[in-house]
C-alpha cells in the first residue's frame, strides 16, 4: 500500500485504479500512472473527462504501520514473557544453590554432598538450554535486553594499552559485506578509555557492532547474539586484515566448580551471590519492559476515516487489471493467514 498518491493528482474517469476518491493507486513509486517522483503523468488530451481531488501529503501507510506496530508489540511481549520465567525459574535455582552451598561450607556430611551436586546438575542444565528457554531476552550473562540479547566479545589486538601506546591511528573497519573504507576512526594521542571506547562505538554502530568498557576500563565489544555467528570470522581492520574474536564466557559457570574445596565452594557462593543479584535486575527490566509493552497496546487504534481510506484504496487496487497493482497486493499479502489476521485483531 506505499505507493498511495497522497499530492493532488489528474485521473481519468474509469480508468484502471480510479475510484470514488478519486486517488489513483500504484503498487510502488514509480509505477503506472506516477513518476518515481509521485507526482501525476500528463493525462492524454483525447481523455478529457477529468477529475482533480486533493489528498494529505504522503504519509506511511497505515495499514503497514498497524500491522508492523502490532507485530513488534507481539514480539516485545513474547520475548519479556519468556525471559521472565526462566529467570524466575534460575533466581529459585539460585536461592536453594546458595542455601546448600551455606550448608555444604557449615557441614561436610554426605546428605549435603549428594544435594548439592543435583542443585549444581539442575542449574547448569538450566543455564545451558537458555537459549531454548529464555527466547531472545536473555544472554550469558542473565542479563535482560528489551531488544534482543547481545554477545559479548573482544577483538584481537584492539585494546586499552596498545591504543594508546601508538601516535595517531586511523583504524579502518569493515564487517563481512558491510561496511568499508568509510567505516574508519582516528585514535589520537592523550585520549582516555572512555573516548577511545565512544569513537569505536560511533564507528561501528552502522555495522551493528557497540564498543564500551567493562569493569576493568577493557574494550568489550556487543553485537546481537542471534547474529554473532556472521560477525565473529568476518571483522576486518585495515593493515591487519581479519582479526580474531573471543566471545565472553558466561558469568556462571557452576560445573567447573570443585566440591570438595572448600575455597571453590567459597567462590562458587560469591558467583551465585553475584547472578542472583543480576537475575533480579533482570526481572525488574522485563517486567518493566512487559508492563510498557501492554500499556502501548492501549493506545488508540488507528482512526476510522484513515481505516476507511485503506479499504477504499485496496478495493480500487484489486478491481485493476494492471500488473504493477497486482503485484502490490500479492507482495503485501505474502504470509497473512486467517490465523494471523485473528491474532492480530485479538491484541486490540
């Protein structure tokens, strides 16, 4: 529906595309009846009855904004469900781990021994199908991210000290097919971590790739989980060529822990101090991000008179014989079932 000529516009009475509102209809800019421009090709002189109506400036289309908008709504509020309980799952995993591990530490006795190691067995399996439980929310850190969860990562060879040991570097980057030679940031002389970590994170932000610090003031390097498959063998940096990246182990890894070391076990309850503490952060941010998704799904629909526009459109498009408003209702229709148009209607 993009192609809707919202200037004033010349339509020769029946003519294909010609409707009550007079708006003749494309299934694309620049296509049959439009310039790539949008405005009106000069009518024929032989065609002289004419009609001119004026319509509002050229907006989105609303028909694929509500479907869009009720689409992302569906996803946000899937991906907070699903993180919310695996961590509410993980936070009581943790809870009773950090209580036997309290015991295990008072009391060696077998019986704590045996429990123990079934909470360990129970979590570890828990944060190793995370991906499958948690959706797209969560990352190895138990981390929580409204908008997908984001690997983190290093490059070979780009860090604090070397940056700033050098004059002046341009670094040149690109990642797989993106990017390029304009992809490029100056480290100067005398900067500090934080800059040079904002210049990298200006630089690579078109490619989808972010650069901050960690805790240690270390570049640390995010980029989408689900896509770091494609980005990790395929960052390049000029006079260097390709680099190698590491991905960050999980916070938590509970079955590399010695049990019967008093010290790991110390550790091990630091470690599951530590996540419990970030996975209610977490449940915070997905609740809150639940909560915000719900309450954008009681805004106002979009209006009838704009409704009414859209079915006007559509039924003048499809009564056309003409192949660019065929193929403008075929593309926008790929994937719509009735199931889908209910669901769909079921959020409002």
């Amino acid at each position: 529906m993009e192609g809707l000529l919202r200037p004033t516009v010349t339509t020769p009475a029946g003519a294909p595309g010609a409707h009550a509102g007079g708006g003749a209809v494309s299934g694309k800019p620049g296509a049959q009846g439009t310039s790539a421009t949008g405005r009106a090709h000069a009518v024929p002189p032989a065609l002289s009855d004419q009609r001119t109506v004026s319509r509002p400036p050229p907006t989105s289309s609303p028909l694929r904004r509500g479907i869009g908008m009720h689409q992302n709504l569906q996803g946000e509020v899937a991906r907070a469900q699903q993180a919310l309980d695996y961590l509410d799952r993980v936070a009581s995993q943790l809870e009773s781990l950090k209580a036997d591990l309290s015991a295990r530490l008072s009391s060696r006795g077998a019986q704590q021994a045996r429990e123990l190691e079934a909470r360990i067995r129970q979590l570890t399996a828990a944060l190793e199908g995370r991906r499958q439980q948690a959706g797209d929310g969560v990352d190895a850190q138990l981390d929580f991210d409204a908008t997908g969860a984001r690997q983190r990562f290093r490059i070979g060879g780009l860090d604090i000290a070397s940056l700033k040991a050098g004059g002046t570097q341009t670094l040149g980057f690109s990642v797989g097919s993106a990017g390029g030679p304009q992809l490029a940031a100056t480290i100067e002389p005398g900067m500090t971590p934080e800059e040079i970590a904002q210049r990298l994170d200006r630089t690579l932000a078109p490619v989808k790739v972010r650069a901050g610090l960690d805790q240690d003031r270390e570049l640390v390097f995010t980029t989408r989980e689900s896509t770091f498959g494609q980005v990790k063998d395929a960052i390049a940096v000029t006079g260097r060529g390709r680099v190698d990246t590491s991905a960050l182990p999980p916070s938590l890894a509970p079955k590399n822990w010695e049990l019967g070391n008093p010290d790991a076990l110390r550790q091990g309850l630091r470690e599951v101090v530590q996540a419990l503490a970030r996975v209610r952060r977490s449940q915070d941010a997905a609740s809150l991000a639940l909560s915000a998704a719900m309450a954008r799904n009681t805004q106002p629909a979009i209006p009838s008179a704009e409704l009414a526009m859209i079915a006007s459109d559509f039924t003048a498009t499809a009564a056309g014989h003409d192949y660019e408003s065929l193929m403008a209702i075929t593309s926008a229709l790929v994937g719509v079932s009735r199931e889908r148009v209910h669901a769909l209607l079921g959020l409002r």
